[in-house]
C-alpha cells in the first residue's frame, strides 16, 4: 500500500547546503516537510530529543542505510530505513514502539525524490504502527556523500512471552526461513547501473514485527532465536549462531525456498543465494516438537507463503554450517572472505 | 528451471554415481580441467560421493589462478593513474599483487569497476572522452571472443581512449604442459565445456591420440560431471583412449566459427606467461599489431618490477596435479581465502580455496 500525500510548495527544487544550516531553509524543510508528516506529541514539543515513558524490558537498536540506487523496484531507502530497524527490534523479540530518523542528504539531491522518501517512510512507520519521535537532518557538499544515507534507531517493549537469545539456542532444535530467500538483493541488483534485466522482481521489504509478535502468541518461550538475514544473507546468519553457540548447522539444498526468477538471475550473475542479502524474511531457530506447526502458522500469513525448515541444529561439526547438495553431497558453507564478487566464467 | 534442473536431478545424479561405483576397480587420477567444474565439484560435494578410487584433480583452468602476479600490478599500476578507469571481472579484484590488490587499489580512491561485458567497458570509454578506459582481459578462449569484440567495437567507433591489459590463455597448450610433466600422475582429462563451445574439438585429438589419454568435454552442472565421469572412468577401465563429448547439448565439433573468426581478427596466438607454471610456447593471446592502439601494454608505460613469488607457495605444483592443496605446510595457515598467498586461494574455483571449503580447514584455523 502507497500513501498518496502532496508535495509540499518549497523555494527550492533540489536540496541546497542551506537546507542542513539550521538556519531558516532547515526550519521550512522540517515544518512543512518532516514535522507536517510525521506529525505526532513528541514532535510537537520541538524540543532537543524525546522524552518517553518506557516500561519493562526494552529493546534498544541502530542500522544506517546507504543502498544504491535509492529507488528500486517497488520501494526505496526510506521504506527500507525503517523495515530494517523495526525488524532488528523484532528479532529481539520487541514490539516496535519509537523511530530516530536521522537524514545526510547530498547537495543536489531533488526535493520531489525526497519528498517520496519520506512518504515511504510514513507509510512504513504506520504499517509498523511506530513513531518517529526525533531526528536530524545534515547536508554535505555535492560528491561527498551518494544522494541521501539514512540512520534510524529504535525502541520496543518486549513482548511478554519473549525469551529470545543464543543461548538458547539446543542440538535439535529445527532452523525455518519465513520466506523465500535471496528476493530483495537480486532485486537491487537487477536494476543496478549496467545491469538491465527484463525483470518483474521486486524487493521484499517489509515490517516482520506483526509476523513475529503471532509466533510469540503462540509459541513463547520455544521460539529461541530470531535473526533476519541482511547483509550476508542466510549463510552469514547461520555461521554467526553456529560460531557463538559452538554447535553445527546441517541445511538441506533442496529446502531452501527460491523463487524461479531470483534463482535464474543468481545463475546469470554468479551468485550464490546463500549470501544474497534479505530485507522481508526472518531466521527462526525452534524447538523441534513445534517446527512443523511453526511452519503451519508462517505458511498462513501474508509474507510467510514459502516458509519452511531448511535445516536443524547438530552437536556434530561445532562451527560449522554444512550443506547438503540437491544430490546428496556435503559442502561446508563458509562466511564470506568479503563481498560476494562475480566469477570470470 | 528448464536446462538446468534436469541436470540437477537427484535420481538421475544416483544412477551415474552407483554407475561409477560399479564400474571402478583400481585408482584413476582424473583432471577437470576447467575453474567452473571445479567450483561445481565443491558445490555439490561430488568429490564426496565419489568411490575413494576416483581422483580428482582441479586443473589449470582458472583464469584467476593463472594471471601472472606482475600483470596484477601492472592492473594496480594503471588503476592507480588518475586518468584511467580500469574495468575487470569481479573475481579479479580480491586476487593478490605484490604489495596489494585491486580491491585495496579501489579503497584507496582509484576508479575501479566491476563488469560484466568488457562491452561495457567500451561503452564506459566511449561516455568519458577525456578518461582512458582500460579492460583487465583475462580468460581462456571462452573470454576471448568478447575481449575481442569489444577492441572490434571500440575501433570501428574510432575510440582511441579505449584499451586491454590481456591475459588470454589456451587450454590445449596447459593440458600438455601438464602432461609433460615428469611428476604428472594424470589418467585421464574432463575437457572443459565452454573451452569447447568456442573452439571446438578439433584441438584435443592430436593429445588423445598422440598421449593416449582419455579425455571426455563435460558440462558443469552435477548431472554433466558425473556422466562425464563415468564415460572416463569406463575408457579407462576399458584401457581406451578416446575423445567424447557429454556436453553435446551446448558443444559443437566444430565450435561457434563466429567466434574463432572475431578471435583470428584481433588476436595472434604467442607465448604466455602461467603463473605458477612458467612460459608455455604458444599458449595464449596477443592483439595484433593492427589493433596495437587497443593494448594497453604497449599504450602505457607500466613500470612494475618483477617480483618472486612467495617461496612456501606450492601453487605451481597445484595447477598441474602433482601437490594436493593440503600438502602445503602454509595450506589453512598462513594462506587463507582471507590472506591468500598463491592465487589458487583466491578464486572459488580455485583449488586450495575449494578444499578449503570443502576439507574444513576454515575449522582447524578458525
């Protein structure tokens, strides 16, 4: 869902140095911009920060953003800014409750570019049902940054049935990916600068905090690790219990759930899904004895179609995640020495 | 996903494996020759699933692998030039110069890219005029007919800010050179499948019948290697020495003469430089004095010194068969994908970075 919402009239068409000075452009820009839209009690106060009332166990994260290009199919950095904090504070098993929002524009950047940001990121907050309840905004000279990096960090209560954490983490236990893998990194990769696919692919960010907060409903404390898959994708994620934990993880190729065209496209550029970054899906690491309903419950939701075990946890191999090929053969699936890089042939 | 999950196919991988099984009665060395199959090796844990009689080799067919080091730092020397935008696969970047690679190269501000298509390269030039644009062209035949579309684009554009730094290797030449070798223990190839879409065939019989070596061109996925596989290790069982095609579906005999003609246009065949294992005669590609405009090492003035290779590196000894990766007393230790020594740790398909990966040596250094 889009939000439709005019473009207020300002006296500039691009962003200027002016628009980070303090000074009058930078109060145009807020009030009819950011304030007018995020509009909420806290930002009404215009004060230096917010003072919030928090109770019980809360959950505290940050993620800055810097993704190129900035507008990609069917979303843009804005909508990911905010995905991505309100889905750390859902891996931690938190209910997303209050935003930062925090803007390094470049000089130059367009106004109605901004403009669609920001009502990307109201949307993505309202479906998140969180406020942005502070910010900032700076602007650097032209060439020093790339169009508009965004911080955002978060707040959340934990969710009462919550008991979320690594240690938790048993031999046995049964890993679930929510969702197809590897969709939202072919995706951006898909429309990068020389790279033209005729390609329908779209990302899959999204808020996962409604997802997550049904699963605590209903499975508590036998959900015991979360982890959402960005950068490094899975194979990352599941190295990183496998290392802290000092226990195996064995996966099965043949679970993995791919879609056709992110795994022709992996085919064509020479990539490994594995390690294809994720924005819309979660890593749930279960008890064994309620896996299969786990799965059940994803399969019902939205964004949850394609879920499915792919792999459990083993006192064998500590350390190590090993996969297990379509054929049958075993590989160890390492992390990455560095940035996923396309092969010659 | 059609053409690529029938040979994905998990019975039919079964039928070949229990096939080669059977088949098998003593100890074979069998070489893949070409990077893709070894990386599709490691991929699918074949080696794994073979009978402990059958050997695989991973060959000389990494175009990383084989880049001689003082042709990376002539790729750093250029990339560093202010004026120059230099353009290269993407598994290039991560592989060692002397004193850094070109990743480190590009971290320090110099304007390196990532392609696809070295035609991207000459699109890049043709947009910016006043840069010299320089395509890092390395490969075996199966790059070369872009490689050389791209000089015949550039000139027929009239570009003169366009160039490529080529390292352009031939299969056929390696495969003797390793034959050769005294210290050769190699029973029998697996001919590299794209090598042969371009080229075709025609090369290999003179080496089949004149070494009486089987060899069998094979494709990539599971389902091609393992066939191929078992046509070799029945040629050999048999005590035959003959030269199949498994990968007919995509491998003419005679190749795709388009591109053997773009190739005879632009380039001439000269000695080359393998990293590891030395000069081999009339082993790779040179441009033709016609197109000198479009080399860059005659266009620029590269100042590199040559630099010996670390002396505990064993990589040469690797490409050619006769060490196995985990033989080298740094393997795992000083030399990791993280801080490769040699080349073949660099590249996945690589030989000491596939077993690294698949042997677990990451576990035993972790």
């Amino acid at each position: 869902m889009k939000l439709q919402c005019p473009m207020p009239k300002l006296d500039f068409d691009i962003i200027t140095l002016g628009h980070g000075s303090g000074g009058l452009l930078t109060n145009k820009l807020l009030d009819s911009g950011v304030f007018h839209l995020f509009d909420n009690k806290h930002l009404q106060q215009r004060h230096d920060g917010a003072m919030l009332t928090l109770e019980g166990k809360t959950a505290f994260t940050t993620d800055s953003f810097v993704i190129s290009p900035i507008f990609f199919p069917d979303s843009n950095i804005g909508e990911l800014a905010v995905n991505g904090t309100v889905n750390d504070l859902a891996m931690c098993g938190a209910i997303p409750q209050y935003l930062s929002l925090s803007f390094i524009l470049e000089e130059g950047l367009k106004m109605t570019e901004f403009w669609e940001i920001l009502v990307s990121i109201k949307s993505a907050a309202e479906q998140a049902n969180v406020q942005i309840v502070t910010g900032d905004t700076k602007v650097v000279e032209k060439g020093k940054g790339d169009k508009i990096f965004i911080n955002t960090t978060g707040i959340g209560h934990l969710h009462a049935k919550a008991d979320i954490a690594p240690s938790n983490v048993q031999p046995g236990d049964k890993i679930i990916v929510s969702d197809s893998i590897a969709t939202h990194g072919v995706a951006i990769m898909s429309v990068r600068e020389g790279l033209e696919f005729e390609s329908e692919l779209k990302s899959d960010t999204r808020g996962l905090g409604h997802m997550v907060s049904i699963l605590l409903d209903t499975f508590g404390e036998d959900i015991h690790l979360l982890k959402d898959p960005t950068r490094g994708g899975v194979a990352t994620v599941l190295n990183e219990i496998a290392r802290d934990r000092n226990l195996g993880i064995e996966i099965l190729q043949k679970n993995l759930p791919l879609q056709n065209e992110v795994s022709a496209l992996c085919e064509i550029l020479g990539l490994d899904p594995l390690y294809v970054a994720n924005e819309g899906i979660f890593i749930a690491v279960v008890s064994d004895a309620i896996s299969e309903e786990v799965v059940e419950k994803l399969q019902s939701m939205e964004y949850g179609a394609n879920a499915s075990i792919i792999g459990e946890v083993t006192k064998n191999h500590p350390k190590q995640v090993v996969l297990t090929s379509a054929i049958g053969g075993k590989r160890i699936v390492n992390m990455l020495a560095g940035e996923q890089l396309p092969r010659i042939c | 996903m059609k053409f690529l999950s029938e040979y994905r196919d998990a019975d039919l991988a079964k039928k070949y494996l229990d096939e080669i099984h059977s088949t098998v009665t003593r100890q074979w060395n069998i070489m893949e020759v070409c990077g893709g199959q070894t990386h599709s090796l490691v991929k699918n844990g074949i080696m794994d699933l073979l009978p402990k009689e059958v050997q695989m080799i991973h060959g000389p067919g990494c175009p990383v692998c084989v880049t001689p080091l003082h042709l990376i730092d002539k790729a750093i020397y250029l990339a560093e030039d202010k004026n120059v935008i230099l353009c290269s696969f993407g598994d290039m970047l991560r592989v060692p110069g002397s004193k850094k690679s070109l990743l480190q190269a590009k971290a320090g501000g110099a304007d390196v890219r990532i392609l696809y298509s070295p035609l991207e390269a000459v699109q890049i030039a043709n947009e910016n005029p006043d840069k010299e644009v320089v395509f890092f062209a390395v490969g075996f035949e199966t790059t070369a007919p872009a490689n050389a579309l791209s000089i015949d684009k550039a000139y027929d554009l009239g570009l003169t800010n366009y160039s490529i730094l080529a390292s352009q290797v031939l299969v056929p030449p390696a495969m003797e050179a390793v034959i050769e070798d005294e210290e050769s223990k190699i029973d029998a190839f697996l001919a590299a499948g794209h090598v042969c879409t371009i080229m075709g065939m025609d090369e290999y019989y003179p080496l089949v019948a004149h070494y009486r070596i089987p060899m069998v061109v094979t494709g990539f996925e599971p389902v091609d290697l393992l066939q191929g596989i078992l046509l070799t290790v029945q040629q050999l069982e048999k005590g035959e020495a003959e030269l199949q095609n498994q990968y007919s579906r995509v491998v003419k005999p005679k190749g795709n003469a388009k591109a053997q003609e773009l190739i005879r246009k632009i380039f001439m065949v000269s000695d080359r430089e393998w990293r590891g294992i030395g000069t081999i005669p009339a082993s790779g590609f040179e441009v033709r004095r016609k197109y000198a405009a479009f080399d860059a090492n005659l266009k620029f003035t590269i100042q590199v010194e040559k630099v010996e290779e670390p002396k505990e590196c064993i990589a040469g000894l690797v490409l050619k068969g006769i060490k196995k990766p985990k033989q080298c007393s740094q393997f795992g230790k000083k030399c990791t994908p993280q801080n490769p020594m040699g080349a073949p740790m660099v590249s996945s398909e690589g030989a000491c970075a596939a077993y690294y990966h698949f042997s677990g040596a990451a576990e035993t250094v972790a």
